[in-house]
C-alpha cells in the first residue's frame, strides 16, 4: 500500500506521520484536536510528540492497542479521548487518532463538568490505575503546593508528581481504598500534613467511574475545611482552658476565708464556698431562703432586714452594694458583715448571676467597741481626774486641751496666749509672773504638784489646782507636758447652784399639772407637790399610809395591794408607764393614771423613786357616757341591719320564685318550637323558619338569663349544690370546646384545643364545669374579632389542674379587671356594647369555680385580648366507680347548654 494512497483515505482523520521516528507529515484534523501548530509537532520524535501531549494510559510506543482507549491532552490542557491505530506503510508508520464517542470530558462526564465549573467543592477527575489527573477546576488545583497549583504543572501528570507527601499518607491510604473496593467513600473529616503549608483537613468524596465492569476513572470532590476544624478545635481548646480556669477559679474561691455567694436571676445558688457553708452548719444552701431559716438580720441601725428588702433582691434590681454592714443573729450567734455585691450582665443587658461578698468582721466589730468602750472610759477617766486637761509639747504649743480650757479661752494655740488673756495670782493674791506658772515650770524639767491659781479673767474669777509632770524623750530631754487643772471655782459655787436648782424645781413642781412623790427605799415620802399634800388622801409621811385608808383597784376590778403597788413595784427594779387604777373616797369613785420610775446609784441599787399621777376621773366619766352613746348607736345600727338583710332574703325569694314562674312558659315555648319543627318543619317557609329561629333564640337567651337568677339566689341563700366525681378533665374539656367550633366558625373564629397530657382524672362537678368552660368560651367569642384565634388549654401548674382560655379580642381596660367578676359588673362603654349580656355570667363562673375548691384569674390589655386562668384542685374523691364515663356528655345536655350559654351571641 502506497503513503499517498492511504492519506487520500484518510484525508478528515487525525493522524500522524512518522518516519525513522521522526514526524514528517500531520493531519488539519490533529492539529484542530490538538491546538498545537505544525510547526510545533513536525520534525519532532514521535516518543516526544506522545509526552507533549501526555498520551495516557501508560502508552507504549512499541505496543499500541486499538481497542484500548486512551486519552491525550490539547495545548489548552483539554482531555480528548481517542483509540489509536498504527498502520506501518514500507519504511513509514501513520498513527490515527479516532476520537471517542465522548471525545471530551464535557460529553463523557457532563454531570461532573457542570461541578467543576460551579467551582464550589474542588473537582478533579484522575485515571485508573495509573492516578493521572485528566480534569480539575480551579479550586481544586489551588490545593497543590507550588509550582503545582496552576494547570500546566499538574493536569496530564500522574498524583504522585503533584500533590507533595502523597505517597504513604492517609489521601494514598483513601485512594487505594476505592481502587480495591470499587466503592464511593465519603470523609467529612480527613487530616492531611503532606503540604508545605502545614496540617490541613478535608471533607472528601471518591467516586469511581466503572466501565466494562473496570475502574476506569476516579473523582475526587474536596472541600477545604482546615478553618472550621482548626477554629472547632480551638473552641474546644478554649473550652477546656476555661473549664480549668474555671475550677482554678472555683478552688480560689472555695479558699477565700470571706464568704462567696453567687446566684442566678432566679435566686438559686450557682456557687457557694466553704465559708459561706460555715454561716449555716448542718444545713444545704440549695435555696435563697435558707438564710432566713434560722436567722434575723438587722442593718447599722438595728432595723430588722425583710426578706423583701435583703440585698440580693436590691442586686437584682441592678444595685451597687459596697461595703454595707450587717448582722445576723440567733439565739446562739450573732454575727457582723461587710457586704459587697453586684450584679453580673449577658451582653443583652440582662442580670445572670448576682455575685455577694461577705466578710465577717465580727472580732474588728468587737474590738472596735471594745476599743470605743476603752476610749470613753479613758475619757471619763480624763474628765474625772480633772476639769481640765492639758497636754503641750516643749515649743508651748497646745497638743490637746478639753472643752473646758476651751470655753474659757478662745484661739488657744501656745501656752503663752493663755498668760496674755488673764492674770495670775496665787490665794494669797500675790501676782505671779510668767515662769512661775505651772507650765513654764514643767517644761523646764519640774514637778509641779497643786499649785493654786486664782486666774482673773474679764471681771470674773477663776480659782483652780494644777498639777503637772514632764515627760522626757530616750535622750533625757523634755519633750511633754502633761497637766491637769482642777477648777475649784464650781465646787465654791455648787452648793449656791444646788439651792437655786432646787428653789426652781420646787417652784415648777407645785404648779405642775400632774401630782408627784418623791420617796426613799423605806417608803417615807421625800418630797410631794402641793396639791398632793392638800387633797384629803394625804398620805402623810409614809406612802404604806394610803393603802391603810382606802383600797386601790385595777380596771378590771382586781384589788391591787401594797406589795403590787406602783411604788413597791419600782423598788424592786421595775419601770411602771401609763397604768390606770381606780379608788373610791367619800362616795366617789377617783380614776388616776400613774407612772413611777426608780433612780439607783452606780451599783444598781434602789436610791428613791419618783412617782407621778394623774387625775383621769373627769376622761373616764366623759369615756363611760360616750361608751353608753356608742351602744345605744350598735343596737340602732344591728336593728338597721336586721331589717336590711330580711329585705334582702325577700327580694332573693322574689327573685327565685319569678325566675321559676318565667322557666315554665319558657319551657312550653322551646317544646312547642320543637314540635313546630319536627312536625311540619318542611311546609314553613323560609321567612317562617327565621322568625322561629329568633324565637328559639330569645328563648334560650331568657333561659340563660332565668338559669342565672337562680343560681345567684341559690349562692346568696348558700343553697350552691356541688356533686363531685371522678372523670377525665381533659376529654371533657375538648368536648366542651368542640361544641361550640360552629359558632365560633360561623363568626369566623378559630377555637384551638391544646393539652399537656392525655387522659386526667379530677373531682369535678361536671354540670358546674360545663357552665364554667362554656361562659368563658361565650365571652371569648363574643368579644375576638373575625379572623382571631382563641386557645383552650390544660396544663399543671402549682399542684394544680389549670385551665386557660385565652383569645387575642379587644381585651379589658385595667381599671376593670376586677369589675367583670362582680355581681352585674360589666366593662363598659363601646368595647362592651358590642355583645349583649346581663354581666352576672362571670361573677357565677367565680362563685363556681371557689365552690369547686378552686380559683379564677385574668391577665388582660385592651387591643390585644383576655387570658383567663382557672386552678382545680388534683384530686380525686372516693366511690365505686372511679372513673366516671362521659360519653353521655356529648348528648342533648351538652348540646342544650351550649345553645343556651351562645344565646346572647348574634352571628
């Protein structure tokens, strides 16, 4: 066969011309597939030409199959799949290149082409079993450390040319995994530390492509995930840090000798040291209120500490407390503390923990007192020893000077100023000069003991004795004086005092309102004021005297005697305030008003008493004549009150016997509605059918309105019948709330039924909770607009069963929350005009609910809708058959209360 023969043939086929192994001729055709120019292929070895374009897999130029297929790469590092056929022609071998059915990788892998160019997980395609990557995207590529992360460097080349630490790693563990198994795997978390870059990790999909029952190709889908594992990593690197700082934290705090209190915003204990544990031995602090179990606490000034007003409840209404004192105590310990607190906030502005230090300064409290109690005897002991007090340094500067030099002389700072502000004479009346007086005396090293001075001072004169002594320093020298003045001049002039003072207490004594007596330890009367010694019960020199001529009585009537009197009373130690008594004299009856107070020396023993009296007959019997008014007044007002509440029991007769007397027309009315309907229902017209139905409808809105008159004469007569079994409160309640969905629905209501469990067993009375459910249903609907929810719901709540129907209606104003559940009590205005109603409906359901055991609530605001809250007691009541069936409940009753309780609601 001639070359020029066969090129004819072969004239729209990729091939190549090899001659010697050198190429001399290339089709238009392979130069098209290829990219590369003639210039580029021709003249060039066939062994280099094949590398050039990577031909693959494993080719052998001496061994080329053509069933085999085999995949070679253009200039734009696009894969083309082709089988090759050698044809040798003399001393000349052509190599056509067939292209493939799927000649390119967007016909053979069109699912995984459209992954690639998303570019959101790394694409790569690699041949099998040679690892040849034929197929990448952009982010997969960008994986490989340089110079392998753009195109040229690694597509057409072998994985292990590549991707740097390959061989022997977890990836070349992976990829021989799928290579034997033929199976997908997927790793949403492999390690890789073959890049130069370092650890890295990866979430890995490899998915072998089989032909002919052959693993032809593999695709490997990466995602680089090496930030959320190293910052996943990190968190819990943190975590474990923190959660060691936090028991670091926790063991300081539990060695901190002051006592550490954290709490949530609830009050519970979030972590209590052991100091804090000592303030409450033998007991867990689990709970708030175990520090006010056995404890009273009082703040500085002795004002007792409510549990309402303690200062964890001042931190958690976002209070500072710095250094705040208080006590604890019992009957065994008292205990002071310093306070410190403050509230902890989340980075909403909210309160999550309540940290409280409290360190007991019980001894420092002790010392201190200790310490004050040592000062005020040391100054009574100052103030004892002399009237004056002096201390000055050796320059005759005044160190310390009592209030008495004080008041005597103004702006004392030198010893010196006092010499120029008086003159000096001894008793005698010599004058004396400077270096004389006491002081120049001391501070020169003298003893000075009683030298008398008669100071003469604006006309006034002022005798005193002086003592004074040196105080030297570690060198000998005098570096303090030290003196005391006695000032003789108040014991000259006490007794002239006392005599004025006594002049004047006796004067203001006798004219004195009340009547006082003074007496010794033996009874005998020191002193008493005029008007007592000129009343006919003189009680002469002895106040025993008295008891002797006429008998003392309490309020009460009892006798009281010499031995329980007021006066011997005060010498035993007792304080006698504001007691009364009564005696009789010369035909009348004297009520007096007396107080006694004893005075002691400083051994505590009895000196003399003080007894005052006052004379309260003239109060008493003005009390007694308006005490007779008073019951003259009750007897009028019970005489009111009497007739009242038989007016009362009148109208509530007359209410029960009218409300009866309307029932049995309204009755006859209802029956004959019935009748009318059952027994030529059919023939009526349309028209007719209405006005029967607003009759049926009146009916059963005066029957609502009878029903309830009676059971409001029925409460106030206390006639109330409760008959309690035990049934399913939860099957109940939906019954009740499934009867009236169509008149919800007709107003375009929704009514929801939600419950926390399925099946509760109550004592209920089940007539009394229908009428309940029911009214509060009437209401909801009555007042929710169209397109409003309402939702009945049954929960637990307090170790009690608790029913809520809350609905998103026109709500109530605040002012009349409490309004609705009184008797006639309507909320008015436009909001309530909008449904009719006699306003008794609420105040039954409450009278209902309390019968029940239970209790009624409301939570309401206006624009937003009313929740009303029922408790029922769990509990269950004991009979034979436990658990009562209510499949009857479903019958005419229920569906007859129900017509009755959505009378007033117009549609």
């Amino acid at each position: 066969m001639h070359a020029n023969n066969s090129f004819n043939s072969l004239k729209e086929v990729p091939y190549i011309l090899v001659k010697n192994q050198i190429v001399t001729k290339v089709s238009n055709e392979f130069t098209n597939i290829t990219e590369y120019t003639f210039e580029e292929l021709l003249n060039k070895n066939i062994s280099d030409v094949l590398i050039t374009l990577k031909v693959g897999p494993d080719i052998n130029i001496n061994n080329i199959n053509d069933k085999v297929e085999y995949f070679l790469f253009s200039k734009s590092l696009e894969v083309r799949f082709v089988n090759i056929k050698v044809i040798d022609v003399k001393d000349e071998r052509i190599y056509i290149f067939l292209k493939r059915t799927n000649f390119d990788a967007k016909r053979k892998f069109p699912f995984i082409n459209t992954l690639c160019s998303d570019n959101f997980y790394g694409v790569g395609i690699f041949s099998v079993p040679d690892g040849t990557l034929i197929k990448a995207n952009s982010r997969y590529i960008s994986i490989f450390d340089a110079p392998y992360n753009i195109k040229e460097n690694c597509v057409g080349k072998n994985v292990y040319e590549f991707l740097t630490g390959f061989k022997g790693s977890s990836l070349e563990e992976v990829w021989r995994n799928v290579l034997e198994t033929g199976k997908s795997n997927n790793y949403e978390e492999i390690m890789y530390d073959g890049l130069n870059r370092g650890t890295t990790y990866w979430k890995l999909y490899l998915i072998p492509i089989i032909e002919n029952s052959e693993i032809k190709y593999c695709v490997v889908m990466s995602l680089d995930i090496t930030e959320q594992v190293l910052s996943r990593k990190k968190i819990q690197e943190q975590g474990k840090i923190i959660k060691k700082q936090k028991e670091q934290l926790e063991e300081i705090i539990q060695g901190i000798d002051d006592a550490i209190f954290i709490y949530d915003s609830d009050k519970m204990p979030y972590l209590v040291n052991n100091s804090a544990k000592s303030y409450f031995p033998g007991y867990e602090v689990n709970d708030f209120g175990i520090a006010y179990m056995k404890y009273k606490y009082y703040d500085i000034n002795g004002k007792e500490i409510s549990i309402k007003e303690n200062i964890l409840s001042e931190i958690l209404n976002k209070k500072v407390i710095l250094n705040e004192m208080i006590t604890m105590k019992n009957n065994e310990i008292t205990r002071h503390l310093s306070i410190n607190g403050r509230p902890i906030y989340n980075i909403n502005g909210d309160i999550i923990l309540v940290i409280i230090c409290s360190r007991d300064i019980t001894k420092d409290v002790e010392a201190k007192r200790i310490i004050e109690q040592q000062n005020k005897r040391l100054e009574a002991i100052i103030e004892s020893v002399g009237d004056i007090l002096t201390l000055i340094d050796v320059d005759g500067n005044l160190i310390k000077q009592s209030k008495l030099i004080t008041n005597r002389f103004t702006d004392l700072k030198k010893a010196r100023e006092a010499y120029e502000q008086a003159d000096y004479f001894d008793f005698e009346g010599n004058k004396l000069r400077s270096e004389d007086i006491c002081v120049s005396r001391v501070l020169k090293g003298e003893k000075v003991k009683n030298q008398k001075v008669k100071v003469i001072k604006d006309s006034s004169e002022l005798y005193t004795i002086t003592n004074g002594i040196p105080v030297f320093n570690s060198k000998g020298h005098v570096e303090l004086g030290v003196f005391t003045t006695i000032d003789i001049t108040e014991l000259m002039e006490q007794e002239k005092k006392i005599k004025l003072q006594k002049e004047l207490l006796e004067d203001v004594m006798e004219n004195m309102h009340e009547m006082m007596i003074v007496f010794n330890k033996e009874g005998n009367v020191l002193f008493s004021d005029k008007k007592t010694r000129s009343e006919k019960l003189n009680i002469f020199e002895k106040i025993r005297n008295f008891f002797n001529l006429t008998t003392l009585y309490s309020m009460d009537g009892k006798v009281i005697t010499y031995e329980e009197s007021p006066l011997v009373r005060v010498m035993r130690g007792e304080k006698v305030k504001d007691e009364i008594a009564y005696f009789n004299c010369c035909g009348k009856t004297y009520y007096t008003t007396y107080c006694a107070k004893g005075v002691y020396d400083e051994n505590g023993d009895f000196l003399y008493g003080i007894f005052y009296r006052r004379d309260m007959t003239e109060f008493v019997e003005n009390q007694n004549k308006l005490r007779v008014m008073q019951e003259r007044l009750l007897v009028a007002e019970m005489e009111k009150n009497e007739s009242l509440t038989k007016a009362l029991e009148m109208k509530d007769e007359f209410l029960s016997l009218v409300s009866h007397e309307f029932r049995t027309p309204l009755n006859v009315i209802s029956t004959a509605i019935q009748a009318m309907n059952l027994i030529c229902g059919e023939e009526l017209s349309q028209k007719s059918k209405e006005y029967l139905g607003m009759i049926r409808q009146n009916t059963f809105r005066q029957l609502r309105l009878v029903n309830n008159l009676l059971d409001i004469t029925r409460v106030n007569a206390g006639h109330i019948k409760i008959n309690k079994k035990n049934i399913d409160i939860v099957f109940l309640t939906k019954a009740i709330t499934e009867s009236v969905c169509e008149y919800a629905f007709q107003k375009g209501v929704k009514v929801t039924f939600i419950t926390s469990f399925n099946k509760k067993i109550v004592a209920i009375d089940d007539e009394k909770y229908e009428r309940i459910v029911l009214n509060l249903l009437s209401n909801s609907i009555k007042f929710t607009c169209k397109g409003q929810s309402i939702i009945v719901s049954i929960g637990y709540h307090k170790g009690s069963v608790c029913i809520e129907v809350k609905d998103n209606g026109i709500g109530i104003p605040e002012d009349k929350v409490e309004t609705i559940f009184e008797r006639f009590g309507q909320v008015d205005s436009s909001l309530s005009r909008q449904a009719e109603g006699t306003g008794i409906g609420l105040s039954l359901v409450k009278k209902f609910v309390e019968a029940l055991g239970g209790s009624i609530s409301v939570k309401s605001k206006v624009g937003e809708g009313s929740t009303f809250t029922v408790l029922i007691p769990d509990e269950i009541v004991s009979e034979e058959d436990k658990e009562k069936q209510l499949e009857d409940l479903l019958d005419n009753r229920l569906v007859q209360s129900t017509h009755v309780e959505f009378s007033d609601i117009y549609i």
